[in-house]
C-alpha cells in the first residue's frame, strides 16, 4: 500500500502539470455578482449583499394618494397611529397624511400655509403644536391648531434641522450664516408673530432667542443629541461633523454670553452632512456627500425652458432630464472613545437618512432611488428594493414597532410621494439583474449558482432574456425559463445573443442566501485574421533561437494570467539570428484568431501565368516560411497564407481563411547596364551610369576606383528612387575608374 501511495502521488502531479499547458477551452464564462449587477430598483421582497449573493430583504410599496406638492422636504410624526406632518414646496405647505399600509394608500390635509416658499424642518411639541423651520428667509414658526401663533425671521437664509431640548427648550440650525439658536419656547411663543428681520441680539434674546453655537462652514444641517447629552452636528459645503457642550439647563443665555466652542470631529471637503444616528452606547453614525452640489439642487428638478417660435403661447415646458449624480457618499461610525472609520461607499450615490432595525442600519438614498443597508454584525453592505422616483430623502420607522421595526414609512421625491418599507410582507420574490455584455455573440449553455443555501431548485425559477443590441429596452426577446438539469445546471433550448438579463423568482420565505452565479456560453465562431506580412530581403537565413526552458518557479502572477503560446513562440523567434545565405528566402506573417482557436497555416507560391500552387510550409504553427529560391525560374509569384482553426473546435466547426498576401519576386539576373561615362573635372572624375532591370527596381551604384577608392549612390538623378530604370551619378577622384558595380532593390 506505501509503494503504491508513492507510485500514484508522482503520478497525479505529473498530469496537473501537463493540464497547465493544454489549449484554452472555446467556452467563456461570465461571472454574475449580484451586489454589482442588480440595481435597487429590480429588488422585489429580497437583498444583495456585498460579497455579491442574495438574500431575504424588504418590500417598497409606492402609497397611492393625492399629490401632495412638488417638493416634499421633511417628515414628523403627527398624533395618532399613521398619521405624519410634512413640509413641503415651493409653496410653504405644511401637510398631514395619515396612511393605511393595508391598501396601501394614503389621505392628505392641508394643516397650514406659511409665507415662506420652503418648509426644511418641522417637529412636533408634546403640548400638540409644531414648530416650522423654513427658506430663503430663514422664518422660525409655531403653529396651533392650523394658525401661526408666533414668528420670527432669524438673520439667516434657511432653518434646516430642529431638536428639542428638556425644560420646553428647542435648538434651531441655521444657514448662511452656520449656527445653531437656542429657543426658550415660552419666551418665543409670548413675543407673538413679527414680519420684520430681526438681526440684534438683544432683540432676539427679549424673544427668547440666543446663540448656543456657530461654526465657521455655511450651513448647519443636522444636529443630535448624544449619549453623554453633547450635541453633535453636521455642516455643508465643506461637510465637517462637530460636537458642542451640553446645552446648559434652566433660562436660555442672555444676550451677552459667548456661543459654545465646538470640537471638529472629522473635517471634509466639498462635502454635505446628511444625517447623524447617535447610539446608546455612545457611538454615532453619519452619512457624508461628498459633491460640489447642494442637496436642494439635487433634490430640485432642474428648470425647463418654456417653448419658443410658433408654440410660443404654449407654456407647457418639456420635462426636465435630472442629471446623473457624479459623486459619493459614505457611511461612518464614530465610537465614543475611538477614531472614525468608514462603514460603507458609494459613487454615483447620495445617502440621505439613516434609520436602525436590529443590527442593521438602513440608509434611504438616490438618485435613482437607492435604499441600501449595513450590517453591523457581519459588516457588509446591503441593497434594498428601491423607488421609482429618484431620490428617498427622509424616512422614519412607523409608530409602535418596537426596537426592530418592521416598517418604516419612507419620503420620496422627483417624483414626489410616499412609500412604505415593509419587512414582514409576504409575497414573490424577485431580482433582475441590468443589461451584462457577453462580449461577443454567443450560444447560451449552462446557468450554476456556487451554492444553494437553505433553498432547493423547487423554490428557485431563473429565467433569461436575450438581445443583440445595446438598448435597454428595444430589440429583446421574450422572457425563456430555464429548466434545473441533473447536473444542477440551469440550461434552455438553444439561445444566441450578446447581452442578456437574468431574473430570479423565489418562493422561499424562510432565511436563504443564493451565491453568485456562472453563465457559460460558446462565443460565435469567428474567423482567423491575418495582422501583418513581411517579406525580407532575399540572401538571408534565420537560425531560430533555442525554445526557453521551462522556469523552475511559477509565480502567482503567471498562474492567474499565463502568457498564450503563441505570443511566447513569437517573442522567441523574433530573437533568431539571420545570417548571409545566397538564395534564401524568408516570409513573415502574423494570424490570430479572435476566439483564441490553435491555428495551422499553410503557405504557397503561385508563379505570374501559372494556375497550380505550390506549398512550401504546410500545416505549421510557426508564422514564417523560409526556402530556397535557386531553383525557381525568374518572375513575379504570387503568395497566399490559409489558417486553419484546429482542435479543441470540432472538425465540423473549423473554419478556414485563405489570404492573398504580398507579391515575391525571385530574380536572380542581374541588371543591365545601357549607358556609363565618366568625365573628368579640374579635380575629380564624375561617373554616371544608366541601368535597367527586368523584375526588380534599382537600388544605386557602387564606383570602386584604381586607389580602391569606393563611393555608394542610391539617389538617382531624378531624385526619386521608384523605377526599373534609373540614372546614378558619382562624384570620384581623378584617377581611372577600375570597376563599375550596380545592386537591385
């Protein structure tokens, strides 16, 4: 049994090796990451996670109901189950819905209409009222029972967050200038409502206004509360995250007290604060854009031009084309007692909000839609089912659900809406991945997954269709189910394309995981090409250089990418010698094959008036023919390359290409001289000499004097060297001409 052990160790190493060398299969295969290939809007009830499988995931069920406004800015929980504040524009709306997630529909009211045109902030006090934060005028608003019952215009362009404190205190953010005003409620309420701008301090205190804190960057956009009762806030443009005392109790600050210091957490650039989660423990999360842009312009539809000319009275503008988001966004966590770390990223995707469900944080997004997600515990990122409108920028979990919510009722915009995220909903699953290339047209085979986990091929329907264009939605063929094979392969009738879709059904509502998957397919059979062709001068052998031996080592690199061979026999070859041999002739040429086929070629001489062809290299992988041409008659031959395409393609596959290459021409007379003088100067002695050649064009003169003085003329008379005939013209010293010698090109 040892002997035998051994005898068979040796054995099977020898055949991995030789496996190495053997000719790449015909087949391709396309890997399939669903992280990567399926966009949050082709998510029905499932996940993608970011090591590239699927997974179990929430419903986005778009609310039906009454428009609300074109612009939808901020979400507050009303009194009541279901029932929500929003802030809209651009007419300075405040609107309460109350929603039914049954249907899943939605009513709305209109609460009250403000002055200002934007309402970014808005919070519901415990006695019922509300608080409006509004823009460009930067209007602070309490509102009861429908009706303003104070107002005042803070010397800033927009209120953008709100956050109340103990002892009937709110802090307001601000921008242009960034700062955050500390409210005392009572104060606020009993000063009433003022149109004018209010820009002193005094007066602002004696209305219950003072400034807790301000930051050097323009805006202030979100503000929290931490654990240790600090407040946290995030700003725009440069996207800094600060963190300030805690507000101190009791009355607020008189007019003379300092703003609070703040301590940068993290410094940015070009950059917008989105939204602050703290935690607990201490912890807190943040989602930064790093854009040129604001986010009201993102948010924004961009202005149409009205039509002009004859339409003119028709003020109809055409719909706006929203422009594709070209920056980033990330995740962070910054621990209580630990630097930031960098959770997740995204180009070309804007995080908006954060909520939490267990171990998982949920992120609403755009500007296509995005809900994505992390999980904490496993540390990967999520993407969700997303909206059909472009950007989800508020979202807030349902009242009453618990420390895991299961719903959370989400804020769209462009266009505007409400949606509701519903984990527990039950129903089909389904994900579709975008358009994937196959590089080349194709003949489908089989669709593998890597692994099945906790679903089995009865709750699992894949189906796949195909186009041969590049359009997203013209040119594609039906929808064709694919059938679960014995080899745990998905295959179908034979299916030719060049790009394809692939959709998943599930039934499964246990906790699965489906791995990425593998799509073979065989590329169309092309044709060889012929790339280049040279013949070189006659009268010179090569010596090909010695094949290289194998390398003692092989690195990790030649493992993942190894070098075609023919490319190493090319590059071999091209470091032959050449060597003087009379009446040699070389050919060089160059064939590929755009599927990567072995290829044989053959290559034949025909001569001028002649039919029948004769094969001086038949059959050979190399790319060159050298041969002797001394027993070849003088003229012009004619010359073809014919590439083959060999095993592995089946016999009946190989295609065959016939090239018409170069003339060559064998010429073994040498030309004739039809005139030569020499004329004698003061001091020198001038050669011409006029020849002519039956096959070749002239290439110069070589005059060789009695002193054995040599002068080379390759430049005729005419000054262009093209012709059978030409004239040369040598200058030499004044003494006999011993020898005239004239070469061919």
């Amino acid at each position: 049994m040892g002997v035998l052990r051994h005898a068979l160790l040796p054995l099977s190493c020898l055949l991995s090796l030789a496996q190495i060398g053997f000719a790449e299969p015909l087949s391709k295969k396309t890997e399939i990451d669903f992280f990567r290939d399926v966009p949050s809007r082709n998510l029905k009830g499932l996940a993608t996670r970011s090591d590239g499988r699927l997974v179990a995931g929430p419903v986005l069920l778009e609310l039906a109901g009454q428009p609300l406004a074109d612009l939808l800015w901020c979400l507050e929980p009303a009194d009541g189950a279901n029932r929500w504040l929003i802030g809209t524009g651009p007419d300075g709306r405040v609107m309460e819905v109350t929603v039914d997630p049954t249907n899943p529909t939605y009513a709305a009211r209109e609460v009250v209409k403000l002055d200002d045109p934007q309402v970014f902030a808005l919070k519901r006090l415990a006695d019922g009222s509300i608080l409006a934060g509004t823009s460009p005028k930067g209007s602070l608003y309490l509102i009861r029972d429908g009706a303003v019952v104070a107002r005042t215009l803070l010397p800033v362009d927009s209120i953008f967050d709100l956050l109340p404190l103990a002892l009937n205190t709110v802090l307001v953010a601000t921008g242009n200038p960034g700062r955050i005003y500390r409210i005392d409620l009572d104060k606020f309420t009993a000063a009433g409502v003022l149109a004018d701008k209010v820009t002193d301090v005094v007066k602002l205190a004696e209305r219950g206004i003072t400034v807790f804190g301000e930051i050097r960057d323009r805006n202030v956009r979100r503000m929290v509360t931490l654990a240790d009762r600090r407040i946290a806030a995030g700003s725009s443009p440069k996207g800094n995250i600060y963190v300030f005392p805690a507000a101190p109790s009791g009355l607020p600050l008189d007019a003379a007290a300092k703003p609070s210091a703040p301590i940068i957490l993290q410094e940015n650039r070009d950059a917008e604060v989105t939204d602050l989660l703290p935690q607990p423990n201490g912890d807190l999360f943040a989602t930064v854009i790093f854009t040129s842009t604001s986010g009201e312009s993102r948010i924004t539809p961009p202005a149409s031009p009205l039509k002009s000319g004859p339409d003119a009275k028709d003020p109809t503008p055409p719909p706006a084309q929203a422009e594709r988001f070209a920056g980033r966004s990330t995740l962070l966590r910054f621990p209580a007692d630990g630097f930031a770390e960098v959770l997740s990223a995204r180009a070309n995707t804007a995080f908006y909000r954060l909520a939490r469900r267990g171990d998982v944080l949920i992120i609403a997004g755009g500007e296509q839609g995005e809900l994505a997600g992390y999980d904490l515990k496993a540390r990967r990122a999520l993407t969700y089912s997303g909206s059909i409108s472009s950007q989800l920028n508020q979202m807030l979990p349902v009242t009453g659900a618990g420390p895991a919510p299961d719903r959370f009722l989400v804020l769209r915009n462009n266009a505007p809406g409400l949606a509701l995220l519903d984990f527990s909903a039950a129903g089909a699953r389904e994900a579709e991945t975008r358009r994937l290339d196959l590089t080349t047209p194709s003949l489908l085979g089989a669709l593998r997954f890597n692994r099945l986990r906790d679903l089995t091929a009865t709750n699992l329907a894949p189906e796949i269709r195909l186009s041969n264009g590049s359009d997203e939605v013209e040119g594609w063929g039906p929808w064709t189910p694919l059938v679960d094979g014995p080899d745990r392969g998905w295959r179908t009738e034979a299916m030719r394309g060049r790009y394809f879709k692939l959709r998943l059904r599930i039934t499964a509502t246990s906790a699965f995981e489906l791995d990425r998957a593998t799509l073979f397919s065989l590329p169309q059979n092309r044709r060889p090409q012929l790339q280049d062709f040279r013949v070189l001068a006659p009268g010179f052998s090569v010596i090909p250089a010695n094949e290289p031996a194998p390398p003692a080592s092989v690195s990790l690199s030649q493992l993942i990418s190894p070098a075609k061979d023919e490319n190493r026999s090319r590059s071999n070859f091209l470091s032959s010698q050449i060597i003087p041999s009379p009446g040699s002739q070389i050919v060089l040429w160059t064939v590929t094959d755009p599927d990567g086929d072995t290829l044989l070629s053959t290559f034949s001489i025909r001569r001028e008036g002649e039919e029948n062809w004769t094969d001086l290299v038949t059959a050979t992988r190399d790319g060159y023919a050298q041969f002797n041409t001394r027993h070849l008659p003088d003229g012009v031959y004619f010359t073809r390359v014919v590439a083959s395409e060999m095993a592995p393609r089946p016999p009946d596959e190989r295609l065959s290409q016939t090239f018409e290459t170069d003339d060559l021409i064998i010429d073994h007379t040498p030309p004739e001289i039809l005139a030569a003088s020499a004329r004698r100067t003061s001091d020198s002695v001038i050669v011409t000499v006029h020849g002519r050649d039956k096959l070749s064009l002239l290439d110069g003169i070589e005059v060789v004097f009695t002193n054995n003085v040599r002068e080379t003329v390759e430049q005729p008379l005419d000054g262009v060297r093209d012709g059978r005939e030409e004239t040369f013209s040598a200058p030499g010293h004044n003494s006999w001409v011993k020898r005239v010698y004239k070469s061919k090109a």
